[in-house]
C-alpha cells in the first residue's frame, strides 16, 4: 500500500474532495447534455467553447484524484451513483487499480471489476502482494487468477496458494508475508547492517522475527529495541521469547481479541511444524474488528449482505428478501394463532384492540436479552458454571417487568373498557409472555452456539416469531377462559 | 501497560485459565460450607487439613493469577460473578489494580471500585499515566482523584487537566502523552544516541516527532528510517511533513476513521498554535471502534450501556426499562388506532387475524432501510446530492416488495376468507405500508442527524411506532371504507 500520500487534515478534506468531484461530475452532465440538444437542434455555434470548458472540468477532477491517496478515491468510488462512479474509475492512475480495489466494499468491487477488460485486472492485480491479491480472488473472474499465477515467481504461487487455502474468519486470511527474519546469534550492528539494505521496511514492522537455520520461530526483536541497545549486544541476548503466537488455522475472531487484550502491532503467524509462516498486522485487525461489527449490525436487520447504496432496485431488493420472507412466514402463523381465537374476538372485540402490546413488550424485552447473551458469547463469558445463574436472573428480570408494566397495561385496559377481569387477564397474560420472552431470549443463542452457529444470525426472527404467537396465545386463551 | 507477560497460546488459554479459577473457587466455596458445617456441628475432627486444603486451592489460585497479564485478569473478572470476583480482586497484586481497572468495562468498574478503601484508589491510580488517570476518573470519588492530583508534578497536573477537559467522543479523550520528540537539524546518529538513554520507548512508537524550539509541530520521523539510513543522515531531510494532524476538539470517529484509511500506528495531536501536544496510538483506536459497535448493538435493542452480566436484578432492570417504557406507549397509541375501529372488527373478525402481518413487515422492511442509512450516514456518504436518489430507490424497493409480499398476503387472506375484496384491501394495505415504511426508515435517520443527534439510537422505536400504527390504520381504514 502506498503510504506517503496522507491528506494534511484528513476527514474534512476528504468530505470537501467529495463535495468538488460531485459538482464537476454535474457540469460535466449539464455540459453533455447541453452538447447533446446541440447536437440534436444542428446548433453548431459555440462546440468549440464548450468543449474547452467540458475538458477544463474533466481535466480539474484528474488533477484532484492525482493528488489523492487510494483509501480516498475508494472512498468517493463508493459514495457516487454508477455511472458518475464508473466516469471516475475510468480516470484513476492505472497504478492505484490494485490498491483500490482492495479498498472498496464487496458490493462496490463487483461494479468497478465487471467493468474492467481481462488485461486491465491481470495488470491492476500484479501490482498487489499475494495476501492481497488472494483477498481479492473470490470476485475476480477466474481466467485472471490463472493468468496472474502464471506470472508469478515460484515461492509467491505458494503463498498465494496457501493464502487461498485459508477460510474468510480464520487467521490464515488475515496474514500478510511481509516479515523480515534475522538469526539469534548475530549482534545488532549486523541487524542494522540488514535492515539498512531495505528502503524502507514493510509497514507495520515494529519488531523483526528471530528464526534458526530451519526457520523455527525463536522469537522476536522489537524495533525499538534494536534501537535503545548499543550496537554490540546479541540479538539473542534481547529477543522476546514469551510472546503470543498465531497459527493460520486459528478463529480471526480470537486473534483480534488478543490484538485488543494485549495491543499488538503485529503478531507472528507459525505453521504446525513450528516453522515462522507468516504475520499479522494490526491494520488488518482494524479492518477485520470493523467488518465484523458490520456485517453485525446488517444481519440484524436481516441484510445479508453489505448493499452498494447505489445498487439497482432489483439486486437491493434480493438482499433484502430472504428476512421478509422468512418474517412473512412467522407473521402467517401468528395470525392462524389468532385465527383459532376469532370466536372469542368477536364477542369482546377489546382483545384484538389489545393483543398488540402483549405481544410487542415480550418481543422487546426478549431482544434485550438476547443482545447481552450474544455479547457474552462472543467475550466467551458464559460458562457451564454461571449460565443457569443467567437464566435465573433473566426470569427474575422478567417477573419484574412483568409485574411492572403488565401491571400498567392491565390499568390500560381497565381504564379503557372497565372489566377488572380483563385487567387481570391482560396482566398475567404479559407477565407469561415476558418469561417466555427472556427464556428463548437467552436459550436461542446458546442453542445456535451449541449448535455451532452464529448466534448473532437469525436469533431476532424466531424470537419475536415465539414472542408474537406465544403473546397472542397466551393471552387470547386466558380471555376464552376466563372473560367468555 | 505492562507488555511482557503475554500468554503462549493466548486465547484457549485465557479460557482455561477462567476454567481453572473457576473450579478452584468452586473446590474452596466447597470447604468453606464443609468448614462451616463443622463449626455449627462442632465437629473438630479435622479443622486442620481442611485448612490446609483450603489454603492449597487460594494458594494455586494466587499463583495462577501472579502469572497473568492484567488484561486477562480483568476479562476473568468480567466473566465471574460478584461474590467470586471481589474474592479474585483481592487477590491481585496491588500494583496490577491500575492497570486492570482501566481493562475492565465501565459496568465492572463499579464493582470494583466500591470494594477499594480510598488509599487503595489512590494508590491504583498513582501507577497510571495521565491520560490513563483522566480516563478512570469519571468513575472515582472526587476526593480521591484530589489526592492523586495533589500528588502529581506540575507538568503532569497540567496534562491530566486537560486530558480531563475533552469530552468522551473526542480526539482529546483518545490522546496521550508519551510522545518522544526530536529537532529537524541533528543527525540519526545524535537521534540514535538520545534514544538509547530510554530503557525502552513508550508503547507503539513507531514515529518520533519533529518539533521546533517552541515545540511546533514539523513533521515526523518514523523508527524505521532511522534504522534504514545511515547514520551522518539529517532529521530534516528524511522527515515526512505532509502527514495526518489530528486536533484535541476533533471528533474521535473521524480520527478512527483516518487511522482505518491510511493503515496509522500513530498519530500526532496538535493544538490550535501548532504546537505538538500529545498523540493517538492504533491500541486506542481499537478499544474505541469496538466500544463504539458494541455501543450500536446495545442501543438497537434499547439498553441504555453495557452491562455487568452479573449486575443485580434492579441495576439491570432499570438498564432496559427506559425502552421498555417508550415500546409500551407507542403500543399503547397502536391499540388506540386499532381502538377506533372496533365497530369494522365485530363485523369482519378476520382482520384482527390479518392485521399483524401488515404492520409487522413493513416494520421489518423499514428497519432494513434504516440500517443502509445509519451505515451510509456514519462513512459520510451520505450528500445533499444523492439523498433524493436514495429516497426514490427506496420507494422503488418499497413498491416492489408491496407488490410481491403484500400479493402473498392478498393470496393468503383470499385462500382463508374466500374474499376478493378483502384480499385486494390487503395487498393495498401491505403495499401503502411498506412505502410509508420506505419513507420514514430514511427520512428519521436523516432528520435525527440533521438535529445533531445520534440517529442509531431511537431511530428503530419511531419507526416501528409509525409502521405498527400506521399499518392498523390503512389496513382497517380501506376495510372500513371498501368491505364494510
């Protein structure tokens, strides 16, 4: 990734870049549309002069994305419709491809690659290193992996294989094989004899890794080390040798959190042999911790996946259906569960008037629930030991809103339609469904975990799914028993 | 932060680690019943060995928890319940309590703290740096953090001041101060020799700062250069200037953002006259994108902050019952809109059965929309320029769902009531829904943005409010008019 091109301040300057990019893509428009009705009316008077000025807005939008760094033009690639977007890509240095790509969201790359000629993407994907260009595998067309491959030297294809080979949450994907190794035995005078032979280092590298002749891990020697030692100490004599490492089949999910726990810039990765095979870098935690808490959020709201503000109707719409349909299903049985009771509705017409609140309190307080157990899971809190503890506490949690707000709706409901009994039943009926609503709210998750499954995933539908025909029938079944 | 205990193989064994606690704890829980048992019982048979085993169990416990790193101390904290975690905090070697105390979450935090006499607080908190002290203070008596005050050199007083004075979303509450700084006319062989006067850098170094005689900031000097270049080098003209600056008063997001976009470890802070004034580090900006998607998820499901999992019934009920409250007036507005149509529901019992699903997809359907804006709204993608196009395609999303799932819901309705009419009042109903669903679930993210308010907290209880009464509204009301 090119580095040296930061913006002097930064987000503001971005959102400004954004703002001038958009209003010289509108002249632009303005102008072909204004050449265009020229064209059509046979108005030849001034073409000269507009195309002077067509080119001097082009020509200022060039100079603009010239000037910035490839994290930026992403950014302004994904904030602009399609075709504005596509005019744009088709002006960015061909050198910056890669690392754009690279960037962009899933949903925004398939636009930028679909519109790419085989060539353009051999070319924009060599100038990536192999963790990067197997990131980028999965959405490029597959002649062009085979054509890249090819041109690689022998040891890159093998870490490209070896890359691909990893699945998307394990730290495999994470990895990069930018590491610089040194031997134990040597003094820091020679280290910094080898490490003045580079350029510049890798980003990230705040320690080199100290390896043997087989390339076994030994250790680590932290930049800052080498640096506050005189140059006469050994390496071996200052390495690190008690320090996390990462092996490429373990969860990314773990990795991040010990990046977190113990603030790590970079953490190597080693193979089952013990051998030094990779690392991992804090930037790529970053990305990955943020992804996550997206992809969260998204599948919460049943998106399956993250949406290109600027997708067709249609391919929005495709991501969107799976939930609805599926939400359309448990809304069809909650309604048969009320089916079963429209004798008792049609003769006190106040239960279908009430019905809602019983049902859409327990379905609150379950998702809360939820929430916090989806939490716990995921810092591994639960265990054998204090889940029951958990569940007794949510039931209590349960009893007590029940008490307190199925005690408010039950005066709702006698201040409304003046039957004490009514109140009552509308009280109990709230109180059942609240523990209802905090036992499935706390078991569903720990089901799906057992069952190893997201937990994060789909725990909302069926819970509000078992909330809204367990409220329904609990409530409309007290009432048939004892109001009818 | 101490650094240098990290675990071998981090995550599994943090997990153990909670595992071994635990039955330690368990084993001692155990005796101290037995123990008791015998004193009620006055049976002296053997006090002894049973002391002696007790003792073994604390004894392994304490040597368990001299080997560990404070952050994982403070994740098995989090993960045991109150009784259990005060008797492990008591445990702790004192001079770990600052450092754990900053690990832990906010909701633990508490529990803790009221444990500690006030020189034990003063003491845990004299280890911290300022940044770090201004950090817990929030949560400490007021008398105590006057005693630590009081206990500071002037400088520092200065510092933890202004630390203090930043508000929690800002680059000022991110911030630190051990920043290293050198002048841009001296050579790498003098920055050399300064460096090795410290016994070790301060955590994520990966840059030295530049400044001038008055402090002004002028650029940075990154470790790995001076570990490139050769030594007669000149600071100034290896230095890179054209760098990210962050501001104390900028908003920390934004500086999240930057550190995500250009891949930073550090970054320098720099005050209204250009002076060097502290500096952000990637660890920070970790912690704080986590706390922030957590911080989304426990808003989404309406709990007010994070909680202790092992927090007391009360404490925890009132987290939740803010929500909870709001969710039952809207219900209860819901059921007045329903309320006025009682007359058109004794007639024709099947639209109480119907009613549900109308509201309740178009709900689902409006949370999906809410959820693309607040993303969009966040990486500022969001322009003047494209928020009517995105309105239009969400209506468009709106008008097609309403085609095929409110025809699903027409065809359904019709299958059971054997009713034309009612089937077409149904899929009128579901389509006029799911637009007005389409147009809230954007326009109340954008206008809670426009006021300057968080627009992922609350965005979900309004738009359900609208979609819930607004559904029993058109549905019952086309009833009304069309099949009474």
């Amino acid at each position: 990734m090119n580095e040296t091109k930061r913006e002097q301040h930064y987000t503001e300057n971005v959102q400004d870049h954004l703002k001038q990019v958009e209003s010289l893509l509108q002249k632009h428009a303005l102008l072909e549309t204004i050449v265009h009705r020229q064209e059509l009316a046979r108005d030849d008077r001034h073409p000269l002069l507009d195309t002077l000025v067509h080119k001097q807005h082009l020509a200022g939008l060039q100079r603009l994305l010239d000037g910035m760094h490839p994290a930026d033009i992403a950014y302004i690639l994904e904030a602009l419709p399609i075709e504005q977007r596509l005019l744009v890509w088709g002006m960015v240095r061909p050198e910056l491809d890669g690392d754009i790509l690279i960037e962009v969201s899933d949903a925004v790359r398939d636009s930028l690659i679909s519109s790419m000629s085989r060539d353009e993407l051999r070319e924009a994907t060599e100038q990536l290193d192999t963790d990067e260009i197997a990131d980028l595998a999965p959405d490029l067309p597959r002649h062009v992996i085979r054509d890249v491959f090819k041109s690689l030297p022998i040891g890159e294809r093998e870490q490209l294989r070896a890359a691909m080979s990893y699945s998307e949450d394990s730290v495999g994907a994470l990895m990069d094989f930018n590491m610089v190794h040194v031997r134990e035995d040597v003094t820091l005078e020679v280290v910094s004899r080898y490490l003045r032979r580079f350029d510049e280092l890798p980003d990230h590298t705040d320690q080199v890794f100290v390896v043997d002749r087989d390339d076994r891990f030994k250790g680590v020697l932290p930049i800052n080390l080498i640096v506050v030692n005189e140059p006469e100490v050994i390496v071996g004599s200052i390495m690190l040798t008690d320090i996390i490492q990462l092996h490429p089949d373990d969860k990314a999910d773990q990795a991040a959190q010990a990046f977190e726990r113990y603030d790590l810039v970079s953490a190597p990765v080693v193979d089952e042999d013990g051998k030094l095979f990779g690392r991992v870098t804090v930037n790529v935690v970053l990305d990955f911790i943020r992804e996550e808490s997206e992809t969260d959020l998204l599948n919460q709201a049943g998106l399956r996946e993250e949406e290109d503000i600027f997708a067709s109707v249609w391919k929005s719409a495709k991501n969107r259906w799976m939930w609805l349909a599926l939400n359309l299903c448990t809304a069809f049985f909650a309604s048969r569960v009320i089916g079963n009771f429209e004798g008792t509705i049609e003769k006190f017409v106040a239960l279908a008037t009430l019905m809602p609140i019983v049902a859409g309190i327990a379905g609150n307080s379950a998702n809360q629930t939820t929430t916090i157990i989806i939490r716990s899971l995921a810092l591994s809190q639960i265990t054998h030991e204090n889940a029951r503890r958990l569940l007794i506490k949510e039931l209590a949690i349960g009893l007590l809103n029940g008490l307190v707000w199925g005690g408010v709706a039950g005066l709702f409901a006698y201040f409304l339609y003046h039957s004490i009994p009514l109140g009552i039943v509308m009280t109990s009926a709230m109180l059942l469904n609240l523990m209802v609503g905090a036992t499935v709210g706390m078991a569903i998750p720990l089901v799906m975990q057992r069952l190893g499954r997201d937990p994060a995933i789909g725990s909302s539908v069926m819970i509000t799914a078992i909330t809204d025909s367990g409220g329904f029938f609990i409530f409309l079944g007290l009432a048939t028993i004892f109001l009818i």
